[in-house]
C-alpha cells in the first residue's frame, strides 16, 4: 500500500522568507504526485500536479515542486512567501490505474508573519 | 471548481441518529469520492463510487454506507452517528484519463455529532 509523510507539521515563516515543504512516498512504481492547498475554512485546491516528464513542476500562486525519483520526494518550493500563503499544504499520491485512489500526507501548516 | 455541490454544509446531530450527506456534481465525472478529514490525519477515503450503483470500500468505511443511484449524485449515510464520525467531509470527483487522473473537491460538510 502507499503512504505519504510530510514531516513538517507546522511551519512558521516571516514574509519574503523562502519556503520548502517535505513530501515523501512509498510506492515502487510509476506514481502520480499532487499538492494540495486547504485555505482556511475552505476547501482543497490543487496547486500543481505531476504525472511524467520535467521533474520540476510550476503550479499556481508562484509555486514549484520537484519529483526526485531516487529519493521518493516530491518537494514543494516557493522562493518568497507571502501572509496570503497561510493554509494547510496536502501532499498526496496515485498510482496509475490503483482505482483512481489518492493516498494524502497528513498536512503541513504554513503561518506566514507579516 | 469542477462543479461539485455538497449539503447541508454544517449539521449537528445526535449519537445514534442517522445522517446522510449528498455530493452533488454538474459535468457527469464517472469517479466521485467520500473523505473525512480530521487534524493529524490529512484526508482519508470512506467510498468511493466508480459508475451508478458501483461503488467500494475506502481506508475508514466501517459505519458508513454510500449509494450512487444517478450520476451526478453521490450520497454518504452515517446509520447510526456515533461522535468519532464528528468531521469534515470532503466529496470529489476525477477528472482526466487512467494516467492523469487528477481529483476536485467540493466544498465540504462539517459534521457535529453530539
């Protein structure tokens, strides 16, 4: 079965700081990788996904993740965050042809400081 | 926002009463989903229906049922509420091919069993 871990469960940053969020899978094969973001009091938005090709990935709002297939990563960046950035952040994963099933991490909680 | 409706947004119940949630979709997706998400856990899938009448099993199913007798409906019964079930529940529905399936979620019901 798959699983995802986010390890960072809460993260503070002051505005303008540059942000990574960790995100590891367990899955032998070919998987599908997503980030998700959760606004508070509102629901999920995807914020960019990756199925194949360029392992870096450029989603809304500014930003980027990175596929590191030796390393079963999925790392989600943005270079300057901003206090609009304050959400929960979802990584999830999906096997191709597994049903359609995606597997979430538990979530990471970003406040960004004004 | 991929056109999904879910009602009653915000219920409160009672122990040992039953409820059922309906998700509610526009563009005739095949896929839609049930998840619960509680803090520490992400999201986690209850059922999940694959076409009318066709449906199965998720991580957390015990003590939920859910029925698809239309398309675009998707309904989620609790027969008998207990206060572990208090929570937000997140329906979704899948859109692209078998190789970039890519999950939309719904604005979710919150759910206070007392």
């Amino acid at each position: 079965a798959q699983s995802v871990s986010q390890h960072n469960h809460h993260v503070i940053l002051s505005e303008a700081a540059s942000l990574e969020l960790g995100c590891n899978y367990s899955y032998g094969g070919t998987v599908n990788l997503f980030w998700y973001v959760q606004y508070p009091g509102q629901h999920l938005q995807l914020l960019l996904k990756y199925f194949s090709g360029d392992p870096l990935v450029k989603g809304i709002k500014g930003f980027e993740a990175e596929f590191i297939k030796s390393k079963f990563s999925f790392n989600l960046r943005k270079p300057s965050v901003q206090w609009s950035d304050t959400a929960e952040y979802f990584c999830a994963v999906n096997a191709p042809g597994s049903a359609r099933q995606l597997t979430f991490g538990s979530g990471t909680q970003l406040t960004v400081l004004p | 926002d991929a056109g999904i409706t879910q009602s009653p947004r915000h219920k409160v119940t009672e122990t040992g009463t039953p409820v059922t949630l309906r998700c509610h979709q526009t563009e005739n997706h095949r896929y839609m989903y049930w998840y619960r998400q509680d803090p520490g856990h992400g999201l986690r899938l209850i059922h999940y229906s694959y076409g009318v009448k066709d449906t199965d099993k998720g991580e957390v199913s015990d003590g939920y049922s859910v029925s698809r007798s239309k398309t675009e409906d998707f309904l989620l019964t609790l027969e008998s509420a207990t206060s572990s079930q208090t929570s937000v529940y997140f329906c979704a529905i899948s859109a692209g091919t078998a190789s970039t399936d890519t999950q939309y979620f719904g604005p979710g019901t919150r759910l206070t069993v007392l």
